[in-house]
C-alpha cells in the first residue's frame, strides 16, 4: 500500500534535516580533532622540563627548539582550523612574547570540554558564550594574584625573566641574559610612553663563534657582515665620526639590460676610462665638501655599489667606506645616528649626516671582527644585541630566547603586575571557576566546570613533563588552594609543590596569563560556530 504525497514529502524533509544535522557534526567534530592534534605535538614542550622538538625543513636544514610560535609556524599545515591555533599563538607571540605553547595547549583542553559537552547535547552557542561568561570571571579572579611591579626594581624583572628563560634550550645562561634584556628594555624606555615599549628600538645581531656568555649589549650598531674596507689602506677607525648613508652608487654608470657600447679603437677606450675617472673624482669632492667621513653604502642589485677607483679616491682623503648595507636595516641606522638617507649625490648636505663618537672594526674573542659604532646622540635610544654561539642551532635558539625575554620586560612595562608561575594562578583560577559554577544552573553551569577543569591542564602537564604523578601533583595543588594558600605551586628545582612559590622567583607578568586566556577562549568559541566547510574554486 502506498502511502500519501503528504506523508512522503515531511519523511524526505526529516531525512534532510537528519543528514544536514548529522553533516555539521562531523564537521565540528572534525574541526576539533585537527585543533586538538595540534595542540597534542607542542604539550610535551611545555615548562621547564619540556623537550626540546627537532624541525628539518625541506631543504634539509635542521631547527632545535621548545618555543610553541616557532614549533607552530614551522609546522606544514593544511586543515585550516589547525591554522588557527598557529595565528593564535603568534598573536600571543606579538603580545606578550611568553605563553606561546601554554595558550595553545590550553585552547586543546578547551575544545576538548566542548566535545563532551556537545555530546551532551548542549547547542554550540550555548558553549559559546558559557566559556565568554567564564572568561570574564576568570579574569577578574586573577587580580586577586596580581602584585604591583616598580620597573625601579630591577631584581624583581630579572626574576620574571630568568622564569621565562627557564623553559628555554638557553636556560643555563639565564643569570646572564635575564639581566641584558632588562637594562636592554629600561634604557629604551620613553618617558613621554610609559605604558609601552617599541622593541624595534633593540636590534639583536648574531655572530657566530665564541659562546653565550659572550653576548653583550652595545649602545650602538654593530655590523656582523658588513665590514670596513681595507681596498688602497682605507682607514678602520674613524672617531668624532660624520656618517653619511647613501642610497647610491659610487660607481660609473651602466648602460641599460638591452644596450650596449661598442668600442672599435684605444682612444675611445681611454675617453671612457678618464670620464669615468673625472665623474668618479667629481663624486668624492662633493662627499668631502659635506663634511662626511664615514659612507654607510646601501646594496645595490643593479651593479657595484663602489668600485676600486672610488675606494682609492676615498681612502686617499681618509674616508671610511661600508657597503652592503642591507635595506632592511636603513630605518634602524638612521634612527639610531640621526641621519637622512641621501638617494642622489647632490642632496648630500651637513644637515643629513649623523654623528658618532667612534667607528672601528672591533676584533672578537675568536679572532673574528665585526664593525663598531658607539657614542651615538643621546636622543636615539636605540640599542644592539650582540649574540654569540658555538653553533648555528645554538645561536639562532639564543636569537628566540632572548626575544621573549625583551617581550617579557615589555610586557611588564604595558601591565605592571606579576602573578605566580608554577601553576598557580590556572588552580586558583579553576577553583573560583568552579565555586561560580555551583551559583548557577543549566547548560551555563556545566559550561563555567568545564572550563575551570581545562585550566587544569596547565598544572597537570607541568607535572608530566617533569616526570611526577600528575594526578596527585594537581589533586594535591588543589587541596593547598582550598586551604587558602593561593600562590602554591609546582617547583621544579626540588619536584615538589610549593606552598609560596614566589619564594623561588618563579613570577611571570599578568598580561601573559590574561592575553593567553582570552586569545585561546576566543579561538576555541569561534571554532565552535564553525558548522559547514565550503571549498572555494577562486
């Protein structure tokens, strides 16, 4: 018997409705699971007993680290959902310089809440803003850790940095760096902006050779590569200097790609050779005239920047020549000397130059040499980082580490408070979380527990990554917390909780915690209204 018109058009319209439900699900389940494989690979690289991961690019070149940014960005990834987790933990890169692994591993354990909770059957928005509901409680609760930070007192941000050095490949030669990157950041410090730190200021130079602790911070520029030219006994220090940065050639003009000059007699090789030598002269008369005695030369890739009878010419009045000035570096360059790029000859004036008490190649422990530039104008506030290192793994590491320690100061300088490290602040976090979460009912309800138990993901990996029992360690934590001892935490010198953890020095800035949360809260409730995948033919 068959059935009515009516009847079979709604089971059709149920069997659409079932498959297009059944399709969002996969698909958000789908996104999770490539959200949480990612945060999986960089959890074992979390805190200072976390490994280090070895990265080997396609053209073979090998990359030793345990920097969740530089983990991530290193990573050929394709599900776009995973892409998210590496923008959000470049963004937590950008902002506070520390948490890059923490803020990822934690949107994991968010997304990992979000799946039990669904199958709960509770809708995504719903999830969605139960975890915003959380956010904004979790960080109101973490002022209550908050202690004021005076950047007058220097030993409290080197504490604060040699934590955040603890994790790193660098950690032993933290005592050293830690104090580098502090007075690095204070010197630059700009009075009229007191809330924040341009660290385009800080240039870090590697040089390979020697080791780390020869790193040292210089008020000036160094130059790893580009040296001093020796060409006709061209002079290698130069005090009282008068820098001129030239975006030109000091050489004889070329033809276009598609011309060229046939010679067909001597006599029109020698018109042309004392033309260029009259042109050449006649470049180096009106670089004398401005007062200038030391050139910074610019690269070029149209032809040679200088050529031989330039540098004669230069070194006979006792001129400094530096060519191969890379592009990137100009702004930094004219910053630091107060100086004006010139682009032609003939906009060469005094006014353009800048000054510095003294140019010279300098030579280094190893015997290797670098250029020198030091007595800058008071007014610059820009700095050089001179990083050294046994091995091109070590030196780039060392790049990276102290980068996040340079954030690490920035940060506090934004958001002048500290906070416990140790995993402390995520318990007592969770803690409060969870005391909000017995105040309300419903779906909001389980959403507030079930992010106060992801925040316990921080304090458990800690553990298991130091080889401790993290069930205990965390269940342990908890009951410290309950007992009004909220800045108890893991210390990792002695693998053991600690019931004031800042005793050890282990303090981190609150905009770390603060940024980490709400960068990882955002992502996982943005991934959550994800429910279609439409692939684009453009």
């Amino acid at each position: 018997m068959s059935q009515p018109p009516q009847a079979s058009q709604q089971q059709s319209q149920k069997a659409n409705t079932f498959n297009k439900s059944e399709k969002t699900k996969d698909i958000r389940l789908t996104n999770i699971q490539a959200a949480k494989a990612v945060s999986d690979a960089v959890r074992t690289s979390l805190g200072p007993r976390g490994m280090d991961k070895m990265i080997q690019d396609a053209k073979g070149q090998v990359l030793i680290t345990n920097d969740g940014a530089t983990i991530l960005k290193q990573m050929d990834l394709v599900h776009p959902t995973a892409k998210m987790l590496v923008e959000i933990s470049h963004a937590q890169d950008v902002e506070a310089g520390d948490g890059t692994t923490s803020v990822v591993v934690f949107a994991g354990a968010l997304l990992k809440s979000c799946e039990v909770l669904l199958e709960k059957g509770i809708h995504p928005t719903t999830i969605s803003e139960g975890f915003q509901f959380a956010l904004e409680n979790a960080l109101e609760a973490l002022d209550e850790l908050k202690k004021p930070v005076d950047l007058d007192n220097k030993q409290q941000l080197i504490e604060c940095v040699q934590t955040a050095l603890s994790s790193k490949v660098v950690s032993s030669n933290s005592t050293q760096l830690a104090p580098l990157a502090v007075d690095a950041v204070l010197r630059i410090v700009d009075p009229l902006k007191p809330n924040n730190v341009d660290l385009k200021d800080i240039k870090i130079v590697k040089k390979l050779g020697g080791t780390i602790d020869d790193t040292e911070l210089v008020e000036g520029i160094v130059f790893s590569n580009q040296k001093a030219s020796q060409t006709a006994g061209g002079p290698q220090k130069i005090e009282n200097a008068k820098v001129a940065l030239l975006q030109f050639c000091l050489s004889a003009p070329k033809t276009d790609v598609e011309n060229s000059i046939a010679i067909k007699d001597y006599t029109e090789m020698d018109k042309i050779l004392k033309e260029e030598r009259k042109y050449i002269i006649d470049l180096v008369k009106k670089i004398v005239a401005s007062g200038a005695n030391v050139l910074l030369i610019q690269k070029s890739i149209l032809r040679d920047a200088v050529n031989d009878l330039s540098l004669h010419f230069l070194a006979k009045k006792g001129i400094m020549v530096v060519k191969d000035i890379e592009r990137e570096d100009v702004e930094f360059i004219s910053k630091t000397l107060c100086l004006v790029p010139v682009a032609h000859i003939d906009q060469l004036t005094p006014e353009k130059l800048g000054t510095a008490g003294l140019v010279e190649t300098v030579f280094l422990n190893d015997e290797s040499k670098v250029l020198r530039i030091t007595g800058v104008p008071a007014q610059s506030k820009a700095l050089t980082i001179l990083v050294r290192g046994s091995n091109q793994l070590v030196l780039d590491e060392a790049d990276r580490s102290i980068h996040d320690a340079l954030c690490v100061v920035r940060s506090l300088v934004k958001s002048k408070g500290l906070i416990p490290g140790g995993g402390a602040p995520e318990i007592h976090l969770s803690l409060k979380l969870t005391q909000k979460a017995n105040t309300l009912t419903g779906a909001r309800s389980m959403c507030v527990r079930a992010f106060a138990e992801a925040l316990e993901v921080i304090p458990y990996t800690l553990a298991e990554n130091a080889g401790l029992n993290p069930i205990n360690v965390v269940t342990e934590l908890r009951n410290r917390h309950l007992k009004s001892q909220k800045f108890a935490g893991i210390g990792m010198k002695k693998n053991n909780i600690v019931d004031d953890i800042t005793t050890e020095q282990v303090v981190q800035p609150i905009l770390v915690t603060r940024s980490a949360l709400s960068l990882a809260t955002e992502c996982v409730r943005m991934i959550l209204k994800i429910d279609d995948l439409v692939i684009s033919a453009r």
